[in-house]
C-alpha cells in the first residue's frame, strides 16, 4: 500500500477548484461575492470567448492594503469567520476563503486593490498557482481581479466546458440575479466588448427589474409583502394566468443571497397551481429574510444550495401569503361577464393582459381519402379504400378502417368497436401528432406558410434573450415567423405561422426565446430547433370541437394512420389504445360463475 502523504499547497488547491470552480460563470460567482462583500456601490463585470479566455471584475469596495492582499490568496484566509460557531450565523456571500488561491491555482490571476488610507495600490500575479511577482500600482479605491486562461493548467478540464455561447449565458444570467439581489449596487456587463446592461443604482426592486429584464416583464407584476413571527418576504410576482414555459425567471433570494431552493421552488409552483395553466411556471423575484441560523449554507461546495431547518414551515409560509395575494388580485381583476360567451379557462382574464383575448380556433382536419386499416395497428402505406356495394345515401359515412364509430366519452375521447375488441382515441394527441408531421413535411419543403400581421407586435427582451433571439432570427424567419430588430432589446413581430393567432405572438416569441435559453434550440441544428417550433405549437394550437360528426372521426383516424408514427403524439401521449375481448372477459369474470 503506498505510504500515506500530505499533498502539495498547489495540488490541494486544484482539487480544490474542481469543487468551487466547475465553470467559468463559478469564477465570476466568487470573485462577484468578493466585491459586494466589500461594500461596492458599483460593480463591473467583463468576459471573452464564454469566460474562458478573460473575466474581469472591477468594484469600487473598501480594497485591502498591501498585508492583506497577499493573505488573500492563502488558502482558507478569510475575514468572515473566526470560530466553528460563526458557521451558523453566515451574514455574508463568501466565508471559506478557498475561492482565489482555487481561482489562482488554475489560470492566470492578476489582483489590484488599494484602500482609502494609502496613495498605492497593490498588485499580484499569479500564473497556475506560482507567485510571479508583487508589487506597488497606482489605481483608484476598490479592487480589481482579472482571471485569463482558465484551465490552462489543467487541460482536461477545458474539455468539459460547453461551447462560449452556452458558457456566456451562464455568466449572465447569474450576474442579472446578483443585480436583483442588490438594487442598490450599479452593475456594468460586457462581453467581448460589448455592452450587455448597464443598470445604476436603483430606489426600487421594480426599477431593476425593469433595467435588467425589460418593461415586458416589470409591467405585468404585483408587489406583494408578507410577513409572520420569524419570517418575512417581499419582491414581485407575475398576476394569475401570466407565465413562462421555464423557470428561468423563478428567483429566490434568501437574506440577500442568491439560492437554488427546491422548497422555495415548489412553494411558488403550489401557489401558483390553480392560477396557471398545467406546464407554465410563474414570474417570480421572491426576496426571504430570516434569523441566520434557521438556513445552513454551507451544504454545497459552491453555496449554491441552502437548507432550512424548519423547511416545511417556510413553504407553508409562501404559500398562504402568496395565496392570499392571488385571491385579492382575482377579484379586483374580474372581468365583467358577457352573456352567450364562455372564457376560456386556459387563457388569462383580458382585464389582467392589458388586451382582449380570442380563442384560436380549433385545427380543422380536412376529409381525405378513407384508409383501410386493421383494428389497433397502422398500416405499411396507405392504399385507397373500397366500398363493398353501394350506398343507398351517400351522406352516411363508409367504415373501411375496421372500426366502428361509437361515440365521444370523456371530454376528449372517442371510442370505437373493433373487430378485436374496444379502442379508445385521444382526439387531442391524434390532431396534435397530424399536425406536427404536416409542419415538418413544410419545413422539409421549405414552404412553411406565414401570416402577415395587420399591425406589428412589439415585444421587448432582456439582453440575454435579444442575444439569442438576434442570434436565431434567420431561422424563425424561415420557419413561418417575420422578425426585424427595432432598438436595443426591442423586436416587432411582423408575422406569425399559419397556426398561430395574432393573439399568442408574443407570448410564442417569449417560450421559443425559454427554450434558446435551456438549449433546447440551436441554430447550429435546424431540424431539432423546428422540431420544438412543432412541439410548440402542437400544444398551443389544438383546440377541441364539442360537436363532431361521425365522418369528421373517419377522417381524423384516416389522416392519422397516413402518419409515419400514428401511435403516441409529438408530446409522447399514446393516440390510442385497444382493449381486446379477451380483457374485457376477464375484467367481467367473477369467481365460481365460470
């Protein structure tokens, strides 16, 4: 057995790193912490090429003098905590002191910092963890830290890295959430030279979130204050029936910092549940203050994560004031009822959008050539159906598919008699699965029809988002969509898909914009990117006809046995499903009669 060894400074702070440093939006994270637990009133933040080739952070902080500068990059030097007990009453973003020797120790970092009480500043550089030299700098208060060449000295782990686009999102999102955090702190974000945001101090949570994520999304919030014995929340939260198909813009912020909770999470969906339609999640800025030590944040090596020692009392608590919230800002909200009309209950209030709301209307499935098709299995090719003599009135409808027409069960549902038993088909998921795969035969043709809107949609992003929507406006623009650019974060939509109304333009635009931002839509892979467009608007365009005739359902099961996959819809719902005559028998047995 090898003996047993200390490990080097240099290989200890390595792994290090692969704890605290797993990507270059960590870096960013710490360095950020750094300058805000310094007490900065303006914070700048650049990075290159995703993070990994240049992050800069520069604040205007107390700065540390020239001792202290190089105590910093020791490991575990840090002047949050003294004691084992301090662990329990953390009132600070950063407290191990493992971030900048972990930094340090795995790419090229230069530090600048200088306090009030000296005329000089002092400057460090450190390449792959050795000291090339300390010396005296002029500069203004505050610090500066710049990070280049990051995982040089450890090439494996560059090799894990996502492509820049994937790692520069990461980088702005978590410095949008830390401006959230702190109103009161000027955020300046470049990238590659160019300016992301620049938000100064702000008076208002309202005022930042309009800076940082556009009016879009601040004019449609209500501010909501709660408070009971131990716990109190404020921030501002989207009205009933306004959401997104992400979580992205669900931010939780315990006692100034920036969490991942799944109990704060799955309180905000909860309350939520009945005021959302099943998929959407709401807009969220939920800001919890509490004692310290009812919250351990030192359950994650990147203090990402926080637990709550009374976890189920802190949903409990969300929940009832977010609920309370919601019902007063439903009934002060109410529409006025229209006789002879039904809302529809999927669609938000028209008092609460701002605009009067019309349901789209239902995908119609034209008659087309009846298909022979044996009870509960899609035919190889489809082949014209005969008639085995002719019909006396030539309105009733011919069953060539082997099934039955019964009748509509359920809301949703049709039944048919076959000749193996009873199928059961889901109307929705057959419509949907015949629409995506006529959408993909139009964007394999290249034909995909528009709609040209009377008067263009505005609609306006966070700089995130414009970033990826310019990023993928030649693709929607080939995919039924007509966009142009008209400002800095502004976008007017000019036309929207044949499927879509005019309605659910923006809204379209704002869940594909989701999905660039999860990944899920790469320019680089079109044929993925329209399969979502497709999904999408399977989902949003289907809407069912109460009444429905006998010939309408030989044609929908005709149509959808033409299908390449006639058995589970683009949503993965089976279309359909048979139940033979033996279960049937089997379910009606009883014991001793048989």
């Amino acid at each position: 057995m090898p003996e047993i060894r200390v490990l080097p400074d240099k290989v200890a702070n390595q792994i290090a790193a692969g704890e605290v440093i797993e990507r270059p939006a960590a870096v960013v994270k710490e360095l950020l912490e750094n300058s805000l637990d310094a007490g900065a009133t303006r914070v700048e933040v650049e990075f290159k090429n995703g993070g990994r080739s240049y992050i800069r952070i520069e604040d205007n902080g107390c700065g540390m003098t020239h001792d202290q500068a190089i105590l910093s990059i020791e490991r575990h030097a840090t002047s949050k905590i003294r004691q084992a007990d301090d662990l329990m009453q953390i009132a600070s973003y950063g407290f191990r002191g493992e971030a900048l020797p972990s930094i340090a120790s795995v790419s090229r970092f230069q530090l600048r910092s200088r306090t009030d009480e000296i005329e000089v500043g002092t400057e460090l550089m450190i390449n792959g963890g050795k000291l090339i030299h300390v010396k005296d700098c002029g500069m203004p208060v505050g610090t500066r830290m710049e990070v280049s060449h990051l995982f040089n000295s450890v090439p494996a782990r560059r090799k894990f890295l996502k492509a820049d686009a994937t790692e520069a999102a990461h980088i702005i999102q978590l410095v949008r959430v830390y401006a959230i955090a702190n109103p009161n702190t000027g955020f300046t974000l470049l990238e590659n030279g160019r300016l992301l945001f620049n938000s100064p101090a702000c008076p208002s949570l309202k005022e930042r979130v309009h800076e940082i994520f556009g009016s879009n999304i601040s004019d449609g919030l209500i501010p909501v204050e709660m408070e009971e014995p131990d716990y109190k929340a404020h921030g501002l939260f989207s009205v009933p029936g306004r959401g997104r198909s992400t979580r992205h813009e669900m931010i939780t912020i315990v006692n100034q910092r920036p969490v991942t909770s799944p109990t704060l999470n799955q309180a905000l969906v909860e309350a939520y549940h009945a005021y959302l339609p099943r998929g959407r999640y709401p807009i969220a800025f939920l800001f919890l203050e509490l004692d310290p030590g009812a919250i351990d944040v030192n359950v994650h090596p990147a203090k990402r994560e926080i637990r709550f020692r009374e976890s189920a009392r802190v949903r409990g608590f969300i929940i009832r004031c977010l609920l309370e919230h919601l019902r007063e800002e439903t009934a002060a909200s109410k529409p006025n009822e229209v006789k002879g009309s039904e809302p529809d209950k999927n669609l938000p209030s028209p008092k609460l959008q701002g605009r009067p709301v019309v349901s789209p209307a239902p995908v119609s499935v034209s008659p087309t050539p009846k298909v022979a098709v044996s009870a509960g299995k899609a035919p190889a090719s489809p082949r014209p159906a005969t008639r085995s003599k002719p019909q006396a009135d030539e309105s009733e409808p011919s069953w060539d598919t082997g099934w039955k027409f019964v009748g509509h069960v359920q809301r949703g549902l049709a039944v048919f008699d076959s000749k193996k038993g009873i199928v059961v088909l889901d109307r929705r998921s057959a419509h949907q699965r015949i629409l995506y795969e006529k959408l993909e035969q139009q964007y394999l043709n290249q034909k995909v029809p528009a709609q040209q809107l009377l008067l263009p949609v505005p609609v306006e992003l966070d700089a995130l988002g414009s970033s990826h929507l310019l990023d993928h406006i030649d693709f929607l623009n080939s995919s039924g969509f007509r966009l142009s650019e008209f400002g800095r974060n502004f976008f007017r939509i000019e036309a929207v898909p044949v499927w879509a109304t005019p309605e659910e333009a923006e809204g379209l635009i704002l869940d594909l914009v989701g999905l660039m931002k999860d990944g899920k839509m790469r320019k680089d892979k079109p044929v993925e990117a329209f399969d979502q467009i497709a999904r999408l608007a399977c989902a949003k365009a289907v809407r069912l006809d109460d009444s429905v005739s006998e010939r309408e359902m030989v044609s929908l099961v005709s149509q959808l046995f033409q299908c390449k996959n006639p058995l589970i819809s683009p949503l993965g719902k089976p279309t359909y499903f048979e139940m033979g005559r033996n279960e049937l028998d089997r379910r009606f047995m009883k014991r001793g009669l048989f």
